[in-house]
C-alpha cells in the first residue's frame, strides 16, 4: 500500500537518563536537515482536579499518566505535513502550562521518551524505532543532577520517586519496549557507528519517499 504519509517519524526510547537527549542531538547534528523533536513528557495529563501535592504523587512512569490519544493524533497530523498546537508541560508545578506551542512539521519527525515504543499505534506509525540504554546506576545519577538542577526538586523527593515509581515502572514498562527496536544503542560508549547507520537509513527512507 502506498505511503500517504509526506514526513517519516522517528522514535527514541529508553529510561529516565539512559542518554535519548544526546543521541537526538547526534542525530540532528549528522542529519542536515530540518527536523521536528517531540518530548513524550510534554503529553502527560495534567490533573489540574489535583493539588499540587496530590499530583506530585502521580505515578508518572506508568502509560496511563500520558496522553497517548492527543499524541497518536499530533503525530498523524505532523506526518500528513500539518502543524499542531502542542502542550507544554510545567515540571515545578507537575501540570500542563497553559501557553500551547504551535509545531511545524519537518520531513523528520523524532519522537523521544522514555515509553516512545510502548504505544502499539505509535510503532506503527514510524519508520525507524532506536532503544538507547544505560545501567540503573548512571541513569538514577543523571537524573538526580537534572531534577535539582533543571526541575527544582530536593533530593528526598528525587530519591523517593525514582524508588517508588521510575525504577519499577521501567521495569515492568520500558525496558520490555526494547524488542521493538530496530536498533539498540548501548550509551557507555561512543555512538557514531550507529547514528552513521541511522542517517543513512534516514536518507534512503526520504529518498524513497520523494520518488513514491
């Protein structure tokens, strides 16, 4: 069946940490063209029924803590060639902002999150799935510098959370998506073979799009 779609999506999943951020911007920088990057945690619910204190108790590793029908939709729109009015979300505040972002579309699309292969309707709609990994040590590490430096959290709260819900959760959700990877990056050591592997395959994918 003929491909209806003009742009092609991209998805770059792995834990809290594991290094999707510094495999994107590898990406982008290799590339050479004009791309789109999504963050799955832009798509959480907002809860805004909750207090602040109840919402910092929301289990936000689990899928349904995000809004995968908003972001199935935002995809189709993005791949159809369409701009869409994207959320963004407030990490002090545990909430949608209330500005929306409005989001051009790009040939590339990247879609990068720690359950971007948990969505059986968003793996089918991408051509290239990558799984970035990383021990549970380095990712609590990394993490626990973003969230007091970037997110405002205390290190009591960025501890319990990360042993309550974000390890478990990974475990049980994340960690299993890997077998829907085309490809898995181990992020102990240099990338550049496989985003050498993923640009061309980037390039032969537009290529045979441009001529369908």
């Amino acid at each position: 069946m003929k491909n209806i779609n003009k742009n092609i999506l991209i998805l770059i999943a792995g834990g809290t940490g594991a290094g999707k951020t510094t495999v994107t911007n590898e990406i982008l920088e290799e590339l050479q063209e004009n791309v789109t990057v999504l963050n799955q945690d832009d798509y959480y619910k907002s809860f805004d029924e909750l207090t602040l204190d109840e919402r910092k108790k929301v289990n936000y590793d689990h899928p349904e803590s995000v809004d995968m029908d908003l972001l199935v939709l935002h995809l189709k729109r993005l791949l159809k060639g369409q701009s869409i009015s994207m959320p963004k979300y407030d990490y002090v505040k545990y909430k949608r902002k209330s500005a929306k972002v409005v989001v051009r579309p790009s040939k590339v699309i990247i879609l990068e999150g720690v359950l971007a292969l948990e969505d059986a309707r968003i793996r089918d709609l991408a051509s290239i799935k990558i799984f970035v990994e990383s021990d549970d040590d380095t990712r609590f590490i990394r993490r626990l510098v973003r969230d007091m430096n970037e997110r405002g959290r205390s290190l009591d709260d960025v501890i319990d959370q990360y042993l309550s819900t974000v390890k478990p959760m990974y475990h049980i959700f994340a960690k299993p998506t890997k077998r829907y990877a085309d490809i898995i990056i181990p992020n102990d050591s240099s990338h550049s073979i496989a985003v050498d592997i993923i640009i061309a395959k980037i390039k032969t994918i537009l290529r045979e799009l441009e001529e369908s």
